[in-house]
C-alpha cells in the first residue's frame, strides 16, 4: 500500500522548489508620502510596468503586500507561451474576423517581448526556446489541434506541427494521449530567477520597491490620488493595480473592488520529484520540451532546468487545499501518463493563485481613473510582463500604436464579490466529468 510518508522524500517542502535557487527577499524599505506613479502588486506585470515607467522616465514606487515576486510569480511552471490559449477560432465567433485576429496577435506579441526583457535586461533565468508539446486527450481533440494549428502559427510566426500518436514518443514518453501539436513558439525559465531579475532590473533603472505594505483603498484626490495601506497613506499621480489572481484576500478586501469582482482566482498545484536519472529523463522528455494537454482541467508539466527532476502542475482541486494534500493526487495524474515513476518520491509540492476572467481574455484599461492590467487565464509568464508593459506605455501617454486587449468590455457576474468558492467546485467538477465522458467516448 502506498502511504503518505512513502511517496514524501525526507526533508519535503510545501514551498515552491524555485525558492531553493530564488526565494522573494525581503526588502524592509520605507513607504514614501508620493510617488509620480504607484503600481500595486510586484509580479511581473507590476515589475515590467515599472520598468518601462522607469525607462520614460517616470518616478515610480511598487507596493506589495508579501515580498516582491511572492505571488504567482515566483510560484508557476515556468512555461513560457505566446498566447497559445488566447489564439482560437472561438475569438473570431465573438468579436468577428478583423478584432479576433488583433486580440490573437496582441496576445501572441507577449511571445517576442519576454524574449526581447530577457536579453536587453541581461536576466539570467535558465531561458530556453524549447518549444510545447500539447498533447491531445482525444482523438476529437487532435482533430481540434490540427484545425487551430494553423492559425497558431499565422499569429505567433513561428511554426506548428501535428504529431500523430504513432509518432508521439518522439515528444514524449508516454502513450497515454493521441497524438499533439508541437508549437515552436513556447519556451521555457526559471520563473523565480526571472522574478528577481524582473525586480533587480526594475529597481537598477530607479524604481522603488516597496514589500509587506497592504493596499486597502485608491480613491482620487484632487488631480491626483490618495492610497490607504496598512503602513499609513501616500499620494500618487497615477495609480495601475497588478494584483490579478490576489485581487481579493481572504478576509475580502481588496486594494480595488471592481477589478476582484472580474477577477476569478482558481488554485493550480505543482509538485516536484527527486533528481532522476539522466537516461530517463531523456526518454520521458525527448526534445526537452514544456508540455500541456488539451483537457479542461489540464495537466502540465516539464523537466526542470538542467532537466534532472520532473515538475507536475494542474488543479488538484477546486476549493482551498493544502499542498500536502494536494501532491498524492497530482501524483497520481504524473503515474496515470508514466507509471514507471510509482518510486519516485516527491521532494515539494505548493500552490498559486490564477485568474481567470469572465471572457478568458487579459485586459488591461482604466476604471474610475485606475489603471489596471490582470486577468492572464494561467498563462502568464509572458502575458504578464507584456500587460505591465503596455499599461505603462498608456500611464505616460506613450501608447501611439493601440492595443486590442485595451480597454475590452470586462464582464463580471451578478452578485460576483471576488470570491469563487461557492461555485468552482461545482463547475470544475462539472468540467472534470466533461473530461471522462470524452475520454469514455472516444
Ligand atoms: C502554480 C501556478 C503555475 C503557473 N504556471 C504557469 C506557466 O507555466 N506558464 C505561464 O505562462 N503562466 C503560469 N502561471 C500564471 C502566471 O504565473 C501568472 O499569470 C503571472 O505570474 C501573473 O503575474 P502578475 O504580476 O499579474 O501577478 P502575481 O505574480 O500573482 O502578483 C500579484 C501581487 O499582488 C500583490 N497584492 C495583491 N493584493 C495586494 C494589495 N492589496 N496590496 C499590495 N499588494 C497586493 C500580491 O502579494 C502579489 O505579489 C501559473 C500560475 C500558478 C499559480
């Protein structure tokens, strides 16, 4: 029998194994009484708007209520994208076939820019194009994959291929999905070094980094605005909340209530295996790629950097679970697709907060003069640092080009304060079902 103990290497941890190399460091910094712009949240997007800010020169002070990098940023699987979710056929059922088309490319140009902050600002976080891998979960849905591999490629610039599931060990070793897309322009990091480069090089261009401040309200003040913190006030000329799927705490305040009320934080788990063997992971992961299945709840996993252990991310459940509890079921997801690991143990497993939206789109625009940018649907490396980037243009007026993810009707539901735990149980068991009906059909 397999128990809890026997699966937990000695020594496990519920903290992200990308702490071990890069952990959010403390700051211990002074809040200021103004600042030219003050960003709320210190992940990507917030960094990444600073430094642009920075850039134009713009005076500009992050706030974060933990430490700077402490939330989805330095907690995800590393798995850089350029819009693969957002570009589908389904865009241009909504918003017709000239605004589908700027939305998908407006996604996709996140691909290019992380790779562009990454080698301008010299950040050294295991960045490899390494490409995904998106295996099918049904013969229906390769079929799907095949339609949309073309647009993907259309958008992004950089070429897809269909894998059938004849040839599907050439991408993975593993039969337990029919076949898949190779998507080139996907790459791979290390997400907690390119959260403490991000802040380094926001803060060598100027920008102060302010940690452990909680926002509790923005309210405009004359031309300007006042800010509430649990460390007193401060004033600012511009405000741009970056708060995404820690919009809402869990006592449910919010540093803005309206953008919570559009924001639908899920939990998504990853765990961490002990070092393997290099012939194994050769022949688990031939090509090295970041791979992501097509199902509604989907599994997504990867080697790690140096490739010497496997990490396993998805939901393993949809109410407020500890990661202890979690690891055994995303064990389980890891053993349903490589039975061979059933000795491996796990050495950490934790947890982060997505956000979906209502649309499953990014936004970024301005509400009651806020600025706001948030909303990357679990797939943010990228989205993130490129939805700082383009708020901040808009903050100083620099945005001459427009963007399609600007200023997009952003949907919320009646009644909706933020907190979805009443309702993601029933729809995410829902989508689990829809998942093994598929499967049984197909
Ligand atoms: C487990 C997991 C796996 C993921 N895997 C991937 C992946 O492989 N590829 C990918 O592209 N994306 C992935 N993502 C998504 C990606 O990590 C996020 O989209 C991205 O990091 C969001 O960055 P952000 O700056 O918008 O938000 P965050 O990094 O979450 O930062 C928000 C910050 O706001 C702060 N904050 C909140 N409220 C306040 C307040 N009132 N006052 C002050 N500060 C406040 C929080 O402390 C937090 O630090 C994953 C996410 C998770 C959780």
């Amino acid at each position: 029998m397999t128990t809890t103990d026997s699966i937990l290497a000695p020594g496990f941890k519920t903290t992200p194994w990308w702490w071990e190399a890069a952990e959010p460091v403390a700051r211990d910094s002074v809040l200021p009484d103004r600042a030219g712009v003050a960003i709320v949240g210190g992940g990507y997007a917030g960094l990444s708007a600073a430094l642009t800010l920075r850039r134009l020169g713009h005076e500009v002070t992050v706030l974060d209520a933990e430490r700077i990098g402490w939330g989805a940023s330095s907690r995800n699987g590393g798995m850089v994208s350029g819009g693969l979710k957002v570009a589908s056929g389904a865009l241009t059922k909504s918003y017709g076939v000239e605004r589908g088309r700027a939305i998908a490319d407006a996604a996709a140009a996140s691909f290019p820019f992380i790779e562009e902050t990454i080698a301008r600002e010299g950040i050294d976080c295991d960045y490899l194009r390494c490409g995904r891998f998106v295996p099918a979960w049904t013969p229906k849905h390769y079929d799907g994959l095949a339609a949309r591999a073309n647009f993907i490629a259309e958008v992004t610039g950089l070429p897809t291929r269909m894998l059938p599931r004849e040839r599907q060990r050439e991408a993975l070793g593993s039969d337990h999905y029919h076949g898949g897309m190779i998507a080139e322009a996907s790459g791979s990091l290390h997400p907690g070094k390119y959260a403490r480069g991000l802040a380094d090089a926001a803060e060598r261009a100027g920008a102060r980094l302010v940690d452990g401040v909680r926002v509790g309200g923005i309210r405009q003040d004359g031309t300007g605005f006042r800010i509430t913190t649990d460390r007193g006030q401060m004033r600012a000329d511009a405000v741009l909340v970056a708060t995404n799927g820690y919009s809402r705490d869990s006592e449910g305040k919010s540093a803005m209530p309206w953008l919570a009320r559009r924001m639908i934080p899920v939990g998504s788990y990853i765990i961490a295996t002990e070092e393997l063997p290099a012939e194994m992971m050769d022949r688990l992961f031939p090509g090295r790629r970041m791979i992501s299945d097509t199902r509604r709840v989907l599994s997504y996993f990867r080697p790690s950097p140096f490739g010497n252990r496997i990490l396993w991310g998805g939901r393993a459940s949809f109410g407020p679970t500890a990661p202890d509890v979690a690891a055994p079921v995303l064990r389980g997801f890891m053993l349903s697709v490589f039975p061979e690991l059933k000795d491996v143990r796990l050495t950490h497993a934790w947890t982060g907060n997505v956000a979906f939206t209502f649309d499953f789109l990014p936004h970024i625009g301005v509400q009651d003069g806020i600025h706001y940018a948030a909303g990357c649907q679990g797939s943010g490396v990228a989205m993130a640092t490129w939805l700082g980037h383009r708020a901040a243009l808009k903050i100083a007026g620099a945005d001459n080009q427009g963007f399609a993810l600007d200023g997009l009707n952003f949907p919320t539901a009646p009644l909706y304060n933020g907190n979805p735990n009443w309702f993601l149980p029933i729809v995410g068991g829902w989508y689990r079902l829809r998942d093994h009906l598929d499967r049984a059909a197909a």
